[in-house]
C-alpha cells in the first residue's frame, strides 16, 4: 500500500512538473511570436494590407475582418507595433475582444515599427534619411493614408443592394465612412496632428479613445527625437523583453 502511495505521489509529481516545464516552453515560444504569428497560431481570419504615404513609407495593416460591421483603428504607442494588440491571447487582447464582440478591427503599424513598417520607395532602415520623423509625421502622413484606405475599402464593401430602402442606404454609407479610433499614448498625439493638419478627417472619425494619452512632452521627458530614433532601431528586442517578464 505504502509503495501505491509512493508511485502514485512520483507519477503525479512527474506530471506537476511536465506541465510547469510545457508551459514554460509555449510561453517562451509565443514571447517570440511577430502579429502574424499569433492571428495564424489561433487560426483567426485576418488580411495583409499595404498603404504608401504621400512621402514614401510603406506601412502593413492586420484586418481581423468583420465585413458590413463598424471599423476600429488600433493604433499603438511609442515602441510599440500591432502586437500590443494582441500579445495577450484572445482572452485578454482588445484586438481579439472587439472581433468577437462583431467589430472590423484594424491594426496600424505606424513608420519606424518592427517589422511592418520599416520599408519606403528609395530609403533603407539603415539610412539616417529614414528616421528623420515624429509623431507629427505619424499624423500629417501615415494615419491619412490608414484612415483613407479603411474608408475606401469599407465603402466598397457596402455598397447598397438592390431594393435597400433609402433610410438603410444612408445608415449604411454613414457607418462605411466613419471609424473607431483607440489609440495608445503617442497614437494621441498623432490624432491631434491629424486633426489640426487634415480637418476633412473629423467626419470619418465617430470617436477617439485615447489610452494614457500624452498631449505635451514639453518638461515631462528628458530625451530629445535623436534618442527615440536610435531607440526604435531595438523595439522588437525590448517588447521581448517586456513580454517575457509579463508572462
């Protein structure tokens, strides 16, 4: 009876600890996964879209697609990228939350992120030309570009029916041509740019939330841009980093 005891106490001992060490390992392997990963991993319907800002940057958005459903523009902070989004699994990840809750969620990566938006038409990352930018930028340049293409497909995909009543059709095209933005920290700052440069976006835009949002820098940080470009050079290793002391 006394050696049951024993093996029983050794075999769910082993088990205890084959658990802990499995989960420490698909831990450590989903600290190394890009958006990509994780929308393919959780086998999550999403598309690839490429926008071009007027000066050249290439930048990738992830649809988690909801087609005829109200957009929602996700948009990240300083060192941030999509992945914010949705490194918490889709338990915890607003990205996954607002899908199933019927939205068409749209990840920005905004120029300078790892890796999605790291390419332009005739510069390289490893150019000092490419990193000559702000969060002014971010707004003047790449949320117009993200915004307007959002609007353009949405429209197209909501194009009325045969027989639509006119009252539907309006609602339809009203909500085509509208948009949810959440925005994180320096997203905020991007949003005021927009506003203030591209008054034509207040009707696309329903609503802003900002999360910790920042609207002056002035005596708040004691770094200038030199350091914030030399520091988006690491970003993939620091949200590494980050995400494995979370987990």
């Amino acid at each position: 009876m006394r050696e049951f005891v024993r093996l029983t106490r050794c075999i769910i001992g082993g088990a205890i600890v084959t658990v802990i060490s499995l989960t420490c390992v698909q831990s450590e392997e989903r600290s190394k996964w890009t958006t990509l990963d994780w929308l393919q991993q959780l086998n999550y319907s999403h598309e690839l879209h490429n926008v071009t800002t007027v000066d050249g940057y290439q930048l990738q958005l992830q649809r988690l697609p909801q087609v005829g459903a109200r957009p929602v523009l996700l948009v990240h902070g300083l060192l941030g990228s999509s992945l914010g989004w949705v490194c918490l699994g889709p338990e915890k990840s607003l990205a996954f939350q607002l899908h199933q809750r019927k939205y068409d969620v749209w990840l920005a990566n905004l120029r300078g992120t790892s890796p999605y938006g790291r390419h332009h038409l005739e510069l390289t990352d490893v150019m000092s030309e490419f990193w000559r930018y702000s969060f002014h930028e971010h707004g003047a340049y790449d949320l117009p570009a993200i915004i307007d293409h959002i609007v353009a497909l949405s429209t197209r995909e909501r194009l009325p029916k045969a027989g639509t009543e006119a009252e539907e059709e309006q609602k339809q095209d009203e909500e085509a041509h509208q948009v949810l933005l959440i925005g994180h920290s320096q997203a905020f700052n991007a949003f005021l740019v927009l506003c203030a440069l591209h008054p034509r976006f207040n009707q696309h835009i329903l609503l802003m939330q900002a999360m910790a949002p920042l609207a002056r820098l002035r005596r708040q940080v004691r770094f200038d841009h030199t350091h914030v470009r030399a520091i988006m050079k690491f970003v993939k290793v620091i949200i590494i980093i980050l995400y494995q002391r979370v987990v």
